[in-house]
C-alpha cells in the first residue's frame, strides 16, 4: 500500500477537501476524481493540521511530541502517508506558510441559480439536470442578492443549470438591478421566448448563448438532446427582435474542434457581438467523457485556427488559451514571489446552487464556506480557501513552468484545468509546450 517516495515533501500541506471524521477515520470525497476515500487514524491524525499553516517539520514535531515517538522515525512515516494522499490529489503544498492577503472589493460574481436543466450536455461541469442540492430559496436569494451589493460595484453573471427555469428567475434579477449590479446571462438560450426576452432587455442584461456547433448533429450530440439547436436558434430569434447584446460561448472539444470556423460563421449570420471559445474542462460530468478533452498539441491547433479565424471573422474572437506561445514570450526572467493563477479570489468568484463559495465554480465540491453560514464579504476577505489561491507564487509551481519564458502572460493559466486531474501546482495540462505534456 505505502509507494516507494521519489522525493521528499516539503513546505506547508493544505487540505482541501469535504470530510466526516467518525471514530477515528476520516471519509473524503475527491470531487476532482469522484472517489470516496477512508483514511485511517494516522492519516486522520496529520489531515487535521494540513491547514496551510503548518509545515511537515513544524508536523513532526508536534506529533513527536505528543506521542513520544522519535522525530526520525515519525518524519519517515509522515513522508509515507503525505506521499500517498498527496499522489492522489487531496492535498495541496505550497512553499510558504498561508497568509491572509489584503484584497480589493470583487469585480465579477459567477451565481449557478440552480443546477435544474432541459438538457444533459456531456461536459457539464455541474452536472445540470435534476435539482439535487438543497437550493437557496427565493428569500435566501434575496439576502444574497443585498449581501452582494455591500461587497461594491459588481458585474452578476447568472448562471445555471439553466438559469431560465427558475420561477423566481426575474425576481432574483430585478431586485439584483435595483440594487445597482451590471447584470449578465449564461443561458442554453431553449426556453427564452418572446416575454423572457422583453424582460431581459429591460434589465439591460448582456447574454451568453451556447451553441457547441454550427449543425444539430453536433450541437445536439454533445448537448445530450435532439433538437437543442433549433430550440436554441429560436430563442436567440427572441433575443434579436429585441436588440439585446449577445455572445455565442462554444465549448471546443474532440467533437466539434473542425467545426468551430463553421460555428464563427453562424455566430456571425445569427447577429452575435462575439464569439468565445471555451476550453473543455474534464469536470462534472465531462470526467466521464474526458476523450472529448483536447491533446495539447490539439490545442496548439485550435490556437493558431483562432489566430487565423481572427483575421476574416466579421466579429471579435475571444483569445484562445495559450495564444501567446504562438508569439515570443517576454523571458524566463521569473521571481520566485510572481503571482500565480488566474483571476478566481482576486477579481472574481463563484457561488453554486446550495450557497457554496468558491473561487471558481470548476471546484465545485471541495470544501469551502456557505452563504448559510457566514457572510459573504467575511468569506471573500477570510476564507481560507481563498486565500491560499491569492497567496500561490510562482515557487509553488513543481516543474517545467519555472523556465519558461511565456510565465509572466501565462501565470499558470486556470488551476481547474489542473485540479480536474488531481494535479493542482503543475503546469497546466492543456499547454503545449511543458515538457511534461510532451
Ligand atoms: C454551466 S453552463 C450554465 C448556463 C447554460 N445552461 C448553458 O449551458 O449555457 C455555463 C457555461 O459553462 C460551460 N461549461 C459547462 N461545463 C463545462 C466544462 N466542463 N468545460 C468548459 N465549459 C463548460 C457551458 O458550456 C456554458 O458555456
Ligand atoms: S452546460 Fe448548461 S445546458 Fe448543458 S447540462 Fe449544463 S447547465 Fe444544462
Ligand atoms: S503552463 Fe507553464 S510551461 Fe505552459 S505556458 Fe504556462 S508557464 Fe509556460
């Protein structure tokens, strides 16, 4: 059971996980896996101060310390059983010791209203179909909504599931713009009918379509529903006639990567004001269709489509991920102290269907504060969770990254990738040009 170590760990363990400790043992579930795990005494014993704060020799000693067991003998244990958690993904090390950083108000909160929805999209991150987690309801909403208007001036995105099939949708909408938010829609765009579409212009909001393909062959196959497209092109029908600003996001995969031109194009016949590629992410249900992730060296090609896309396309083409390594890079001239990560803690973060708070919704399941719990601005200034992603720096990234010279545009690029692979702190799996994807 205990692996042959092929190199010591060091620096401060951070746990991440939802857990129960009963009897000793501690039940985990990795969500970035789906696996449950047991942990037996030992390994319940050091989880309880992987927190960030403690490092493995400070570990050592307190342990030696309580049982009376030699600092030697415990250490070489201790490297075992970190080793193993560790390899598979539940912990998380960092060089330095986890520090409250200071932080500006948010600039953007991500809101899944509900994980209800008419589709079952093979990718979906959070899984959206049944309503399976305990909601926030329209009252606790409501507070959310007032809870968010003291953080500052903030753009909401909602989101879902598919955020339309809430009833109380325009309730919770309406009462956001009363309270000044910039208000955003991420919709499959199947229910919007004519009413809908009114409602969402007279709150001003702008709109994200998906449509993951330019046919129904394509779209419909990865959207796990015959005749999502058409439904869909109807909906944005509503949208035109009312002139509200739209983008079409196109989740780019196995599936439909030759399709994208095709798909630019429609966005552009369909009156879109942009066109945003989305990396697949392997999470939720997307884990159990991960043959639809791109390679990384498909991922090179879909970058230089973009770049070719970009030239004719009569729209803007958002950037692709990692089309600055198509270019020079600004050198490998990197301090160890250089921020790391992507904007989730430090402009921006997300909020699920049961009230869970988190820096993006892609971690949706580790563990994290809830709304029910404690106030959103005191979990925005002092979650750990949050913090420990504002206080990553380059050190704490294991591998070829530390030489490359695209870090200081690519800062690791987005940690759920990562974290969808139980390889959090590595180079990113999608780039192309780390030794370790090669
Ligand atoms: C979760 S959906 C909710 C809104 C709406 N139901 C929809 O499909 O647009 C929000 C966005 O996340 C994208 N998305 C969901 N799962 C994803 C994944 N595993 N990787 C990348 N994007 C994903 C969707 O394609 C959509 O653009
Ligand atoms: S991606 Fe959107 S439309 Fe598809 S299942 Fe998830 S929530 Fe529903
Ligand atoms: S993931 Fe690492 S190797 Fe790849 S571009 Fe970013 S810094 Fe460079």
């Amino acid at each position: 059971m205990i692996q042959v170590m092929a190199e010591r760990l060091e620096g401060y363990p951070f746990f991440p996980m939802k857990s129960d400790f009963e009897d000793g043992f501690t039940k985990v579930f990795n969500p970035s896996d789906g696996k449950n795990y047991t942990l037996n005494k030992s390994a319940s014993g050091i989880l309880h101060y992987c927190d960030g704060l403690h490092s493995i020799s400070e570990i050592r000693d307190r342990i030696s310390k309580a049982t009376g067991i030699e600092a030697d003998e415990v250490y070489h244990k201790l490297q075992s059983i970190l080793t193993e958690i560790y390899d598979k993904g539940l912990i998380w090390i960092k060089e330095d010791r986890l520090e409250k950083q200071p932080v500006s108000p948010p600039i953007t909160c991500y809101w899944d209203l509900s994980t209800l929805c008419n589709l079952s999209c093979k990718h979906c991150a959070v899984e959206g179909g049944d309503v399976k987690t305990d909601e926030l309801d329209t009252k606790e909403c409501l507070n959310v909504v007032n809870q968010l208007a003291s953080l500052g001036e903030l753009s909401l995105v909602l989101s879902g599931g598919e955020p339309l099939l809430r009833k109380d949708f325009f309730e919770i909408a309406r009462y956001a713009k009363f309270r000044g938010m910039d208000l955003q829609l991420a919709t499959n765009a199947t229910v919007l009918d004519a009413r809908k579409a009114r409602e969402i212009k007279r709150l001003d909001m702008s709109v994200q379509v998906s449509l993951d393909g330019s046919n129904p062959e394509i779209h419909d196959a990865f959207r796990g529903k015959k005749g999502a497209f058409k439904a869909a092109l109807r909906g944005i029908s509503f949208l035109r006639k009312e002139r509200v600003p739209f983008t079409i996001g196109f989740v780019v995969n196995k599936s439909n990567m030759h399709d994208m031109e095709a798909a630019a194009q429609l966005a552009v016949q369909l009156g879109a004001e942009n066109f945003r590629v989305i990396s697949y992410v392997s999470y939720g249900r997307g884990k159990s269709f991960q043959e639809l992730e791109p390679t990384p060296q498909e991922f090179k090609w879909i970058a230089e489509k973009i770049v070719e896309m970009k030239k004719s396309l009569e729209i803007p083409v958002t950037e692709a991920e990692f089309e600055f390594c198509l270019k020079p890079g600004m050198g490998s001239d990197i301090t160890d102290d250089q921020h790391f990560g992507c904007g989730g803690a430090l402009g921006s973060f997300s909020i699920t269907a049961n009230g869970d708070v988190l820096p993006c919704s892609f971690f949706e399941g580790i563990r994290c504060e809830n709304v029910r719990e404690y106030p959103l601005a005191w979990i925005w200034e002092n979650s750990p969770l949050f913090n420990y992603f504002r206080d990553l720096k380059s050190k704490d990234i294991k591998g070829s990254c530390k030489n490359c010279q695209w870090f200081l545009q690519c800062n690791g690029s987005c940690p759920a990738a990562n974290f969808a692979y139980g390889k959090m702190l590595r180079p990113h799996v999608h780039c192309w040009i780390a030794e370790e994807n090669k």
